[in-house]
C-alpha cells in the first residue's frame, strides 16, 4: 500500500493530511487560525507566520495518530497556488525539504482542483466525464472534465465570487466573517423573496457569471434600511441574499451541463457546504437527470485530505514536481 502525506497552507488553515491510494483518510489535521477573527478578514503576514508555527506540531501528530514513520511515506503532496503566497511558501518550503530528505516525490497541486477531487474521497465510484461547479472564497467558475488529466473552464464570474459576496453582505449586517457559514444559519425557513434582488447575466446562452452588481444591490438596501428594520428581518434578508448567490450557480450548472450531455455535477470549495445550494442542485438536477455530488462538510473546508486526492491520480501516472518549483498565486483551476 502506497501513503500520501500532504500540506494545505495557502489561507489561514493548517492542515497535514495522510491517504492511501485507494482515497482512504487515515489522518486528516485542520488547525485554523481564529487570530485573525478581530480584524474581520484575514491577515497574509500573520498566516504565515502562524503556518510557520504549527506545521511541525501537526505534521509530528499526524504520523502518530497514523501508527505510520516517515519511511513508511510514498510520496509528498502541496498546494502551490493559487492562495497568499506567503502562506503557500510555507507549506512548500516543509514539502520539499521533506521529500528531499526522505529522496520521496514531490507532487505539487492546484488548489481548487483538490477542492474539486475531495468528491473522490466521498465518493469513491465517481469518474469522468463530469461539470465541476468551484465556488470559494475567491473564485467561481465551471470546469468540463473529459479525464482526471483533461479539463477546461467553460464558465468564470467576470469580477467577484460567490464566497466573497457572501462574506460581503454578513459585514454589511455586521455578522462577522467569514459570512457564509452565518448567513447559511441565519436563512433557514426565511423568505427567500423578501428582498427583490437582481439576477445579473441570466440570458439562456451565457454561462459566466456576476457578482459585483449584486454586491452593490445588496449594500444599498442595507444602507437604506435602519438598524431596527435589519435586526426583526435578519432571517428574511438572509435568506433573500442566498437565494440571489446560489440561483445563478444552480441555473447555469444544470443548462451547462445539459448543453454538454453531462449527467453529473460536482460542487466544490468552501461555498460548496451552503445548504441552499447543496440542496436546490440537487433538486433541481434530478428533474433533468443529473446527479450532485458534493463532499462531507469537513472536506468542503480548506484541509489536506482533498490535496492527497488530487495528487493521487498524479502519483499513479508519474507526475512529479522537481524540487526547483514554486508557489505562486497565479488564479483559475489548472493542472500545474
Ligand atoms: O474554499 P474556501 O475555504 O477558501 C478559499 O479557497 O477561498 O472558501 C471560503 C469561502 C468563504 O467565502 C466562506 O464564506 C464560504 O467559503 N463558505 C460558505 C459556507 N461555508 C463557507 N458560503 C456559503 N455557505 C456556507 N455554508
Ligand atoms: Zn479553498
């Protein structure tokens, strides 16, 4: 049996995770880093250095909660983009002096594409050909897989993301960051058309989507309502402002993946643990035939689980990283 050992440092969570090669997690550490809750966003140079902090502890812990030694690692696995570059570097710097040291492999890997592999630990049976719905922090875009190794982007927002957008509105009601998991909370049973918010870029053919104007939307009913009106309809106007974020992926993975006979949809990244949008897809597509997969609500979290099962099918095709290569904070889903 092969074992991976992987790194995930490119935002504010640490995370070192040990698989097999079959998608098995024999270890999967996630420590977050609530030093940065004050200051209602996260902080690079802090990151980094909290990486800096925590990534020997959490390595050592995990090979004892493994029973495994470091001899007994086949290969090691990093992100290396995209993320905050010092953040990154920290994870890399550990993975190469590691396989270096031990002469192991070096597999380097994108991070939203171990967003999109964390399905495989899930679900083991899934394969290609399938649509990748990528929904963070930063990014949302639609991705065509043909194979684990062939795959294009066939739909991109033209400026902000889903999860920022999230993150926007629940500052704007003073809820905290990062907002999505509140607002998720906040909505539940609330009226989703309490708010009448626009749904940019709806037209048939277009696959890309929008979130600034909405953004903008949603600030200007805030700033027009007062403090009393905010507090008595926070569940209405939660649920509004999710409706209005998970409409538009929902509609435009499900024509999209019928325009490409596809009959599978997978959600991944940190948006991909909203209920609304678990559960709207998954209704949604069962009417055209296409199944939703999404991973467990730990492994739609940053963590490095989902950075072994993306350098899983790297590790059995030989797909290397030499000890030269860098981090970088280069955006989009790729292969490296
Ligand atoms: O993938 P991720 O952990 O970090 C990036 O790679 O960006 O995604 C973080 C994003 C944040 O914007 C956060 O608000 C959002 O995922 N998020 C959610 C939920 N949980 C996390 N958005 C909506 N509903 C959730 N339950
Ligand atoms: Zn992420």
């Amino acid at each position: 049996m092969s074992f991976i050992l992987a790194f995930e440092s490119s935002c504010d969570d640490t995370s070192v995770a040990i698989l097999d090669t079959d998608y098995q997690i024999l270890v999967n550490l996630i420590s977050s880093q609530p030093e940065h809750l004050e200051f209602g966003g996260v902080l690079p140079e802090l990151a980094s250095r909290l990486h800096m902090k925590n990534i020997m502890q959490l390595s050592q812990l995990a090979l004892a909660k493994s029973h495994l030694e470091l001899q007994d690692i086949s290969a090691i696995a990093v992100s290396i983009n995209p993320g905050l570059i010092g953040s990154l570097l920290v994870g890399l710097s550990f993975a190469k002096a590691l396989a270096w040291s031990l002469q192991k492999p070096l597999i380097t890997v994108n991070h939203l594409l171990s967003h999109i592999f964390a399905n495989y630990i899930d679900h083991p049976e899934l394969n290609p050909p399938f649509l990748a719905l990528v929904v963070s922090g930063g990014h949302t875009e639609l991705v065509h897989f043909e194979t684990d190794t062939v795959f294009e982007i066939v739909g991109r927002t033209l400026d902000d993301a889903a999860g920022e957008t999230f993150d926007k509105a629940a500052k704007l009601l003073g809820l905290g960051f990062p907002g999505g998991p509140i607002i998720d909370n906040l909505a539940q049973g609330g009226d989703t058309s309490f708010v009448n918010l626009p749904n940019p870029m709806a037209d048939k053919d277009n696959y890309d989507f929008s979130y600034s104007g909405l953004k903008t939307a949603i600030r200007n009913y805030i700033q027009q309502q007062s403090p009393a009106f905010l507090q008595t309809h926070q569940k209405d106007i939660a649920a509004s402002i999710q409706a209005a974020i998970v409409g538009p992926l929902i509609r435009k993975s499900i024509r999209k993946a019928q325009k490409l006979k596809l009959d599978k949809i997978l959600i991944a990244g940190g948006v991909a643990a909203n209920s609304a949008l678990r559960e709207g897809l998954t209704q949604k597509a069962k009417a055209h035939h296409i199944r939703v997969f999404y991973p467990s609500l730990q492994l739609c979290m940053d963590n490095a689980a989902m950075v072994a099962a993306a350098a899983i099918p790297k590790y059995k095709a030989g797909l290397f990283a030499p000890l030269s290569v860098n981090a970088t904070s280069q955006k989009g889903t790729r292969l490296l």
